[in-house]
C-alpha cells in the first residue's frame, strides 16, 4: 500500500446544516453532489460529507454516539495571528471553540473548534512546516 490519504469522509447527522457550515460558514467550494454526498476538493486531498447512520453502515460499523473518536482534522497556516483569525471566523460560523488557542509545548501555536456534528478541527501554526501558497502543507 501506498503511503496516502486520498479521501476523508465525515459522517454527519444533517448534511444540509452540514453543507452551510462548511461552504457559507468557512468558505469552502462544493465539487460535487452526487447522491445526497458532498464532496470538496482541497488541495491534495478530497473531503466528503455524508449521512452519518449511512457512512456507519457503509463501513461495516454500528452508529455509535458521538463523542471523541480518536481522530482530528487539522487546518495548519503561517502565524500565530492566523490561528485566532480561522477560529474567530469558524466561531462566528457556527462551530464550537474546545480549546482556545496558546503556545504548545512543541514550539507552536494552535487551538481547537468542533463542527456542528462535533468532528475536531485543530488549527495550528507550526514553525517548522512549510504552508504553501495553494495550502498544502510539507513537513520542515
């Protein structure tokens, strides 16, 4: 197997709510919509929205209550002010401030936002990446 993530899908209780908070609420541009599917192409990666109860049995997997999976999506950008700009406006878009952002122990700065269907959102600024231009992000 190749080392790659081509595909993240988030299952969600409300794809319509869903589809506001990330296309009018954050900006994004829908792709597609194929079959009550929203797809987003970002830059290297794809992100779907999906039912939830259908994403489950999709998988193979019983729909469990929402609570932390073991999983975060992170959004990294150039400086600290950046990371209060992108939560400020995911807050003021609907989402839930976790964890205000501050200096990490590793050397930099980040904070955390939930989206209406509680997936976790990390923002952070790494100095040690490198955060191209079209967003995609390369390690030191």
């Amino acid at each position: 197997m190749e080392q790659r993530v081509s595909l993240i899908t988030l299952g969600v209780a409300d794809l319509r709510r869903a589809r506001a908070f990330y296309e009018d609420g954050l900006g994004f541009s829908r792709g597609t919509d194929e079959t009550g599917i929203a797809f987003y192409q970002l830059p290297g990666i794809v992100l779907a929205l999906f039912d939830r109860a259908a994403l489950a049995a999709d998988a193979g997997l019983p729909d469990t209550p929402s609570g932390f999976g073991g999983v975060t999506l992170s959004h990294n950008v150039a400086s600290p002010a950046e990371v209060d700009a992108v939560l400020a406006h995911a807050v003021a878009a609907g989402a839930t401030l976790t964890r205000p952002a501050a200096t990490t122990d590793w050397g930099g700065y980040s904070g955390y936002f939930t989206d209406p269907d509680g997936h976790p959102w990390e923002v952070a600024h790494n100095p040690f990446w490198v955060v191209h231009e079209d967003g995609r992000t390369t390690l030191g």
